[in-house]
C-alpha cells in the first residue's frame, strides 16, 4: 500500500484565494483586515516565519505591519506596544512571533493581547472558549490540519485519534477540535508508556513532538490518517517532519509531508482568522 500524499501547498493556496475575495468585499467596504506581527529578537527561524507571514498577508490584500524590536526589549515597551495596537482601528489581528527573549513573560504578553484581536487563540479566554466548544479563534496549526481532514473527507465522527504532543499551541487545541468534531481522543507526551500501542490503534494520528522521525511503519494501523506537524533539520540541514515519511508512507492510507504539508496551512489559516476578525469588526 503506497499513502495518498496530501498537498498542503494546493490547499493553502485554495484557501489563500477565498481570503483574497473575503478582503476585497472588506476593503471595499472600508475595513481593510489588519494584521500586526510583533518580533523581539533576531531569532532565524523566527524571522523566517514573521517575514513568510506578513509577505501572505500582502499577497491576499491584507494590510500588515511587522514590529522587530531588538532582544533587549522590556516587557513593559512591549506590553505598551500591544496595548496601543489593541486600540488600533486599522489593526484587527495581533500576533507576537514566539518564543520571546527569557527576561520577558510570554503569558503576561498573551494576556495583554485583546481576544478579539488573538488570531493566533492563544489567549487564556480564547483556551477557554474552544474547550467549551464555541471557538472565536481556533489556533492556526490545528485549524489547519481540521481543514486538511475535511477536504480529505476524512471521518472524524466516531473515529479513533491519537495527538501525540500536548503542547498549548498545537497538542492541546488539536486534542479539542477533534474531540469537539466527535472523534475518541487520546493526548500522548514524552513520559506515555509503549507510544506504538496507542498510535497503532488509530485511525487519525496528529505528531507534534519536534522529535525527527520517530514515527514509523510498525506504530501506524493500514490505512490510517498520518499527519506530521512537526518541523525539524537532519544532520544534512533538510527539513524533516516528526514521521518517517518513507515507511510510514507503505502503511498508511493518507500522509502529510514536511515541507508541503502542515506548514503552509498554518500561515493560510492565519490569514482566515484575520479576516474573521475583520468581518466581527464590521458587524461591531
Ligand atoms: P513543544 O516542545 O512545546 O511540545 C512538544 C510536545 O511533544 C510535548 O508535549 C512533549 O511531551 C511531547 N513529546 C516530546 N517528545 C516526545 C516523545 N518522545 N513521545 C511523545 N511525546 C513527546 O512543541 P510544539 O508543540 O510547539 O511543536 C511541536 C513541533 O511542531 C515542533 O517540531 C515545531 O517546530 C512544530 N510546529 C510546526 C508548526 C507548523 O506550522 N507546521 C507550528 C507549530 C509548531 P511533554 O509534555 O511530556 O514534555
């Protein structure tokens, strides 16, 4: 058995498109969606991604501004900087690139962000309202492996899933939409005992660990669903996912690959919960 490969680039570029329109009904209408992202630090990866996400948000139509602020940065210019943007009218998502330098306090910076601004849903208030099932922001990782499954016309009523990583901003809200979408969940993390015996019981497997590899062909059911979120370099500085893709492939019915999977659905979602920030607004 050879897995269906599922193409994160076509879709993200499928979804890209719809938030292309839903800006420009916006912007005619005199609320252009905005969004700000905030980077403290010359972190590489980090840049990379801030840069990525902002060069989206043009290519869509949105108006973005990108913040970097040197890695000396006090918290409390940095909590200034988001209060001002909360009030900012031509700003409708807030999004500070993490980590932050040690001396700051991501969470108190999080709080900070006003939740109806909190496109990345990080916001203990944004937590609270997807546990409960009623979502304002869905965080993007795991809103973009949902929108994956469905255009996969995966079922997820009734299904077995495994998340392994229950990290805030992947595992745990991964964890919620798929339970809240009727699947039977279970979270692993580093101390779960004998991984393999619950992901070889699943019909969805979500890896998000940062560790290379480390699933493979003997801990995947035939057939499953195989989604890699993970994001890693090998020893020849590649990019390479959580799975091995290679003999996880053989087994599985549908795989995502690193790059050209998850990735690209992150940044597009983005994009969707900006406009979804725009359009609330509008209708304030
Ligand atoms: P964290 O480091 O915050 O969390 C990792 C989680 O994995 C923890 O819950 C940890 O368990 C668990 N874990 C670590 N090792 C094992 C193991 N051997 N077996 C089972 N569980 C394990 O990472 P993030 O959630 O932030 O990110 C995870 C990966 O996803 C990274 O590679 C990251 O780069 C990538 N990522 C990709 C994105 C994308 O757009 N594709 C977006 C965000 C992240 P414990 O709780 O016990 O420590």
């Amino acid at each position: 058995m050879t897995a269906r490969v599922i193409d994160g680039v076509k879709l993200a570029a499928k979804i890209r498109e719809d938030v292309a329109h839903r800006a420009a009904h916006l912007t005619a209408a005199g609320m252009k969606p905005g969004l700000a992202v905030i980077l403290v630090g010359s972190d590489p990866a980090s840049q990379v991604y801030v840069k990525n996400k902002v060069a989206a948000c043009e290519k869509a139509g949105l108006h973005s501004v990108l913040e970097q602020y040197p890695s000396d940065m006090t918290q409390e210019s940095l909590l200034e900087r988001v209060r001002a943007l909360n009030v900012d009218p031509a700003i409708h998502g807030i999004l500070v690139q993490l980590p932050l330098p040690p001396h700051i306090d991501s969470h108190r910076v999080i709080e900070a962000i006003a939740a109806q601004k909190d496109v990345d849903g990080f916001h203990i208030s944004n937590a609270g309202l997807l546990m409960t099932g009623k979502p304002l922001f869905r965080p993007c990782t795991p809103y973009g492996v949902m929108k994956m499954l469905e255009a996969e016309q995966v079922p997820i009523r009734g299904a077995v899933a495994v998340v392994i990583g229950a990290s805030n901003i992947v595992g745990k809200p991964m964890a919620m939409l798929l339970q809240s979408a009727g699947a039977t969940v279970t979270i692993c993390n580093s101390k779960t005992k004998d991984l393999g015996w619950h992901t070889r019981h699943a019909d969805i497997v979500v890896v998000a660990t940062g560790k290379p590899k480390m699933i493979d062909a003997s801990m995947v059911k035939a057939g499953a669903i195989v989604i890699d979120v993970g994001i890693n370099r090998n020893a020849e500085g590649k990019l390479c996912g959580d799975v091995d893709f290679e003999s996880v492939k053989t087994v599985a019915g549908a795989i995502t690959p690193v790059p050209g999977g998850v990735g690209p659905m992150t940044i597009a979602m983005l994009l969707v919960n900006t406009v979804e920030a725009a359009e609330r607004a509008q209708q304030r």
